[in-house]
C-alpha cells in the first residue's frame, strides 16, 4: 500500500496534474513545520505544545490520504498527558521516517524535486 492515496490528494486539488503538484508541495512544507514544532515541543518539554501540534497534523495527513503518517500522529495527540512527552521522543522519529516515505513516493509519483512541482511531470490516473 503506496504511504498516500493519491487519488484523496487529487480529490482536494483542483484536479489538474499541476495543481495536484502544487498541493502536495504545500502539504509536504505543511508537515515539516508541524515536525519542527513537534521537536520544539520535545525540546521545551511542552506536552500541549506536542499535542495541538500532532492534531493539527493528523488532520492535514488524513484529509490528504498520508493514513498512516495520520495514525501515528494521532496516537502523540492521545496519548495520555503524563506520558506524552517521553512517547514523543519514540513517536516523533517514526513520523519523520513516514513523513519521509511519503515525500519520497510523492517525488517519484507527482515529479517533485525536494517537495516542490517539476513542470510537465507526468501524474499516475
């Protein structure tokens, strides 16, 4: 199972194969801000902090069809608050390595350079 369904992507951009790149940029700039915040968490010990962070970005995984890459911010989110930080610091990597999957199959599948779209890349129907 690919780490996105690029068809739910495809159902959030405006349908055209450029828009479809553009969007997925704009989720994979999306995320690493949501991870840079999750370590700043860590760093500050801010256990909120890690969990508005990881439910913000569930939902942008989820709504973009990243499940897995979802689930595991979902369990950071909900995990209980005394145990939040130090699940974090197992969490947190494991999210990094999905995260980086997902760029990886979008980079092969949407002809992204480093999350940004190449022009004229063909997209899979």
């Amino acid at each position: 199972m690919p780490p996105i369904d690029l068809a739910r992507l495809r159902d959030f951009s405006d349908g055209s194969d450029q828009g479809m790149r553009e969007l997925a940029g704009l989720f994979l700039s999306h995320m690493d801000e949501c991870v840079q915040a999750l370590r700043a968490g860590i760093e500050a010990g801010d256990g909120e902090q890690l969990r508005t962070e990881a439910h913000r970005a569930a939902g942008t995984a989820g709504a973009c069809g990243a499940r897995a890459l979802s689930t595991l911010l979902t369990r950071l989110e909900t995990v209980d608050a005394a145990r939040r930080l130090a699940e974090s610091r197992t969490l947190v990597p494991e999210i990094e390595a999905e995260l980086s999957q997902v760029r990886q199959f979008l980079s092969e599948s949407l002809g992204l350079d480093g999350g940004r779209p190449v022009p004229d890349a063909q997209v899979p129907r």
